[in-house]
C-alpha cells in the first residue's frame, strides 16, 4: 500500500445513509428527511442526482399510476396485472403496498413542476395505456433530484460505493458502507445506523447485441453495474428470483422503446412476409406453459416467445407497422416525441439506415437479458414487508429491510415486486425510508460500531488495482496485455461471454441447461480468481473495476438461481432446455439464495407463493 498511503480518508456519520440518488434513492431521500427532521440524511451517488440512473436521459411516460381519483384502478388491479405478467410469481403485499400509494406520489412529481400531458375532454392524465400516463419527462430527473436535494443534510456526488460495513458489536447489523470519489481518488467511510441501498439494476452481465464500435449502447443503462445485488449479497443479505431476467422487445440497434408506439399510436407487429404470426404459436405456447397463455394481456415473456420462435421458423424479420399510424400527423409527431424525449438514440439510427417510419416499418428485435426489480421483472433482495398485510413469512422487522438489521432497498433493489418503473421505484424509496427513521428511533442508544480494522482492510483491497496497475505496467512495452494484471474492460468482456454462452444470453438463444450451467460457475470461479489481478490506470479505471467486481457477483446469483429453478417458468426471457415446461407443482414458489463471503458457498432454499389478493 506503500504507493498510496498518503491518500484521504473522509468520515460522513449519517443516521440515514441512502446509497445511489437514482429514483428510489431521490424518493427514499425525500422521504427520510420529511420523517426524520431530526437525523442526518445523506445521500451518495456515483454520478451527479442531478442526471444519474436509468432514466437520466428523461421518460416520456410514468408507467405506473392506479388514477384511483377518478375510480380508474384500484391497487388490487395492479397486483393481478403484476402476477399475471410474472406467471403468477409476485410478492402481492410489496406490490399492493406501493400500488396504494403511487398516485400520491405522482401527484408530488406534479406539484414539483413535471408537465403531465391531460386529455383535452376528460381533463384527466393522458392515458397511454392502463396504467401509463404521458408526460413531457426531459426533466424528470432533475425536477425529482431538486426535492432529494433540499431534503438531505448532504447529498455526495461521484462516490461509488464498493463495500457495506458490519457493526462489530452485533453480526448481521449494518453500519455504513466505504467507497471512493471517483474524481479525488479519497477514501470515504460513512458511519450509518441505516443504511437503504438503492443502486439500481444491472446490464451488461451478459454479452449485448452492440459490441465493438456500438459497444454501450444497451436498453437498460449501461452504467447500472449490479451493485444494488452485489453490496447486500456480500453483506450476507438473502436474494429472491435472481433467474428471473428480463429480455426486451424493442426496435433494432437503437433500444427504442415501443410502448408509446403500441398502446398510443396503436401500431402492431408482423413477420417478414405481412403476416400475424402471435396466434399461430398459441397451441405450442399452451402446451409449454398451459393456461398462463390465456391471461390478459399475454404476459410480457409469452409475446417475446412467439416472436423468437417466428424468428427460428426463419420468418424474420420482425417488423413494427408504423405506416398507417404514421399517415396521422398527429400520430407521427408522438411517434418522433416519444423518442426525442427519452431515447434519442433511436431516431439517430433510424436516419443513419435510412428509415423514416412513415414509409418503412421498422425491424424489432429482443434484447440481450438484464437483471433488475423494477421492470416486467423482479430480481432483487428478499425484503420483510408491510405490517398491515404481510403474511408472517414475509415479516420479521421493518418494512423493506433485507434479512440483514438495518439495511434496506428500493426499486430494482428489491425483489419479487415487479411493475414499479419510475414512480413506484421513488413510492418504495420513500416506504423504505419511513421505515428506516422509525428503526433509527427504536434504536436509541444501542448504536451500531464501525470496526476500524474492517475499514482499514478495505482501503487497501478498494485501491489495490492502482497499486498492480503501477507496478506491473513495467513488465509491458506496449499494447494493454500484461502477464500480471487485467484490465476492467478485459474481465468485463470474459464475464459477457460466459454469461451468453452457459446462462442463456442472445448466443445460445437464451437456452441453457445443468450441464451448461454447472460451467459457467467454474468458469465464473476462475474469472474470480482472477479479478484479485484487476490493473487500474487511474480512478476512471478504478471504478470500472469495482463494477466490474459487482457484476460479477450478481452474475454468480444469476447463475446459481437458474440450475436451482428446474423449470422453465418464463418462456421468452430464459430457457431451461433439460426442463422445458413451466412447472406449478414444483415451482410455485420464489428461489432465495445466501452468499457466505468467508467460504464462497450459496446456499439455496425455496420460499412460499401468497396470494392476498382474489
Ligand atoms: C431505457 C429505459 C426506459 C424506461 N422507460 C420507463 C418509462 O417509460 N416509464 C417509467 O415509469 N419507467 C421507465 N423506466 C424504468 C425506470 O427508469 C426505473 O424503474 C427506475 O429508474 C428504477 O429506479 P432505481 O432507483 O432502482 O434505479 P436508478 O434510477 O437506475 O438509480 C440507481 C442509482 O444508483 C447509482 N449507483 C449505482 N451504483 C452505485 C454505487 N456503487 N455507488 C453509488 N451510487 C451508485 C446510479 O448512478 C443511479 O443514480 C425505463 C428505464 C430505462 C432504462
């Protein structure tokens, strides 16, 4: 450590330490500050609030909203539509729970300056579908960082959280967590009673269509690097549904997204010869999955199913039918808005190949998979939930804290609660965070003790990749290939590849099966091994790294959650092809998994289904 010894260590005590300003993180900020006026909230996010997380580009539609105001939906709604769209898997009391208080939330969001399009007869939300509402979100993402801001007693940019600390007086008790800043290279340890993590979800896990010179550009963000998985798995936190990754339908090479253009412009798909092609595929889909096919809407996997089975029969490519919608100049200008508000991406493609959707339908395809919790998914920590609805099983603290004392999530963070998107991710933030105050208060004086041995250890295992990048850069003359280190972006290419090739990424038609799997965990051993070598060539670098180090860990839980569910329960995300039917009778229920740090050993067990809910 001789090299870097003389850099800074900064101390933050908080009493509320909310990690990753995204939306859950603005909300749980927001939130905590409101309840406890009296305790110090501190928000760090690697990024800046002000743009950081997976809509930092800006939405143009909230997908969630019940618009209980105007008896348009009750919460129970959303929880049937939620569980029909998972194949009958969802925790329905955290659902319910953040379903009741959503609307609340947007119409925060509202006051706080979002312009929310109204339909000119009715005056209410424009409704894009049932339970989307049009926005014009270029700025969501400020307006929503304004409110964490003034709420927090200090807000930390660019520190990227790497490790949680335990509380050396009480295993299993967070105390705060360590990390760097990302611009100074200082080392910062916050001492927390509560920590919520709110990290956001994970791509590029598994190999993306883009590589080389697109290489990038995913659906979900590219900087979502799992460690709202990784920090609480390595703090001995139990994980729900890991196996349930999701895969998106979206136009090609540019991610855009296509539910403006189904649900509002009314667009739909067909084959490369004109032809419907979902009905065609009901019988074979009713044999793998029985009646699951038949709920309404088709659950999200089930219509990637047919299309990648059209796509197999060598019927390709898909195309989106947008001339007819296109011929409206209304419609043609939502079409083009919808881009420019969140994905302008996807218009720059289409003028570079030449497709102007008003006289060419555009091709679809489906994505490489992503792990997240917040989306038509729900990966994430096994959270205890709501007092006034949780069954037993589901509660034994706090609602949102994880199996370990006083460490909470929000949004993609927490699993089993699909369907929360932008709004519910910020609703659940600000659950967690009432939650949190009340824990902090109940715990008066029996505070958690960071161990400064623990802290001190992490310093030098955090910067350790600048010290072998320095010494062993000496043994190359030149390119970026050394005998003695790795670079971030070598280990993050290995990691892909063996993602996509033994876990069921777009390589092997997101097929997978025992054998398969049962490679890609020793082949994820030995990257392991491995990334102890990881060489950083500056701080930039050094964060790569410890993304990389979290991605690899919840690639770990992906792996390990899909050889346990002998099933192939989502059709269209991932296939077991040793076990190619979905299976209640075995498999009605949620997969939990335990990482024990000290022997690499997971631990898996099942846990019950619940429906609270008719
Ligand atoms: C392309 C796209 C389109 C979408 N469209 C819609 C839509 O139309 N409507 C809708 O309602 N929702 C939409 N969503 C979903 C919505 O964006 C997510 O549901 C929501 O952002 C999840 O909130 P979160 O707080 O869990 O994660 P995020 O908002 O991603 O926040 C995570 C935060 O944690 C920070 N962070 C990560 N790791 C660390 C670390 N180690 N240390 C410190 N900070 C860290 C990140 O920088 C980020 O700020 C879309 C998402 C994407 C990607």
């Amino acid at each position: 450590m001789g090299l870097f010894s003389r850099r800074k260590t900064v101390f933050v005590d908080a009493d509320i330490l909310v990690v990753g300003g995204g939306m859950a993180g603005c909300g749980a900020t927001y939130e905590a500050g409101y309840w406890g006026r009296d305790l110090k909230v501190v928000c760090v996010e690697k990024a800046n609030i002000e743009r950081s997380g997976a809509m930092a580009q800006g939405l143009y539609a909230i997908n969630c909203y019940m618009g209980m105001q105007w008896d348009e939906n009750q919460p129970e709604d959303h929880v049937r539509y939620a569980r029909n769209d998972l194949m009958g898997l969802v925790r329905e009391d955290l659902g319910y729970d953040i379903a009741r208080h959503v609307d609340a939330t947007v119409h925060k969001f509202e006051e706080w300056g979002l312009p929310i399009m109204k339909d000119p007869e009715t005056g209410r939300y424009q409704r894009e579908g049932k339970w989307q509402i049009m926005i014009h979100g270029e700025s969501y993402k400020p307006i929503v960082a304004e409110a964490a801001r003034k709420a927090a007693t200090e807000v930390y940019n660019r520190i990227m959280v790497t490790h949680l600390l335990t509380d050396r007086t009480k295993p299993g008790r967070v105390a705060g967590a360590v990390g760097f800043n990302v611009r100074t290279g200082d080392y910062h340890v916050f001492r927390a009673k509560a920590v919520i993590v709110c990290a956001g979800g994970a791509s590029h896990i598994f190999k993306p269509r883009a590589v080389g010179e697109g290489m990038g550009r995913t659906w979900y963000a590219p900087w979502s690097s799992a460690s709202a998985y990784a920090l609480p798995i390595l703090a001995g936190a139990k994980m729900t549904q890991m196996e349930n990754r999701i895969v998106l339908t979206r136009f090609k090479d540019g991610y855009g997204p296509v539910g403006a253009y189904f649900l509002h412009l009314k667009t739909y798909t067909e084959n490369a010869y004109g032809e419907e092609y979902e009905s065609r595929w009901y019988d074979h889909t009713k044999a793998l999955v029985g009646d699951y096919i038949d709920m309404h809407p088709v659950p999200t996997c089930l219509r990637n199913h047919a299309l990648l089975e059209e796509i197999k029969a060598g019927r390709g490519p898909i195309r989106m039918v947008t001339k007819e919608a296109f011929a409206d100049p209304h419609k043609e200008q939502v079409g083009w808005e919808n881009f420019l508000g969140m994905t302008i991406g996807q218009a720059v493609v289409w003028a570079s190949q030449n497709i102007d959707p008003k006289h060419t339908n555009p091709e679809l395809t489906t994505s490489e998979p992503y792990v997240m919790g917040s989306h038509a998914t729900c990966s994430g920590a096994w959270a205890s939930g709501p007092e006034d609805c949780a069954p037993a099983d589901y509660q034994w603290g706090y609602n949102r804290m994880m199996t370990v004392d006083g460490l909470f999530g929000a949004g993609d963070t927490i699993g089993g609660s699909a369907h929360k998107f932008s709004s519910g991710s910020f609703t659940e933030g600000r659950i967690a965070a009432k939650a949190a105050v009340n824990y902090v208060n109940d715990l008066k004086s029996e505070q958690p003790q960071v161990s400064e041995k623990e802290y001190e250890d992490l310093r030098t295992v955090v910067f350790r990749p600048l010290e072998t990048y320095r010494v062993g850069r000496n043994e190359i003359v030149a390119g970026t290939v050394s005998p003695s280190y790795m670079l971030p972006l070598h280990g993050l290419q290995r990691l892909e590849k063996i993602m996509d090739e033994y876990v069921g990424g777009i390589g092997a038609n997101y097929t997978t099966n025992e054998p398969m799997l049962t490679r890609g965990l020793e082949l994820l051993d030995m990257l392991k091994e491995d990334l102890d070598h990881l060489g950083a060539e500056d701080l930039h670098q050094l964060q790569r790294a410890w993304e990389l180090h979290h991605r690899v860990l919840a690639s770990e839980a992906v792996t390990h959650h899909t050889l346990y569910r002998t099933e192939t329960r989502w059709p269209g995300y991932y296939y077991r092809g040793d076990h190619p039917k979905l299976d209640d009778a075995q498999w009605h229920c949620f997969t939990l998994s335990r990482y024990d740090r000290e022997s690499g050993e997971w631990a898996m067990e099942k846990a019950p289904v619940y429906h609270i809910v008719d």
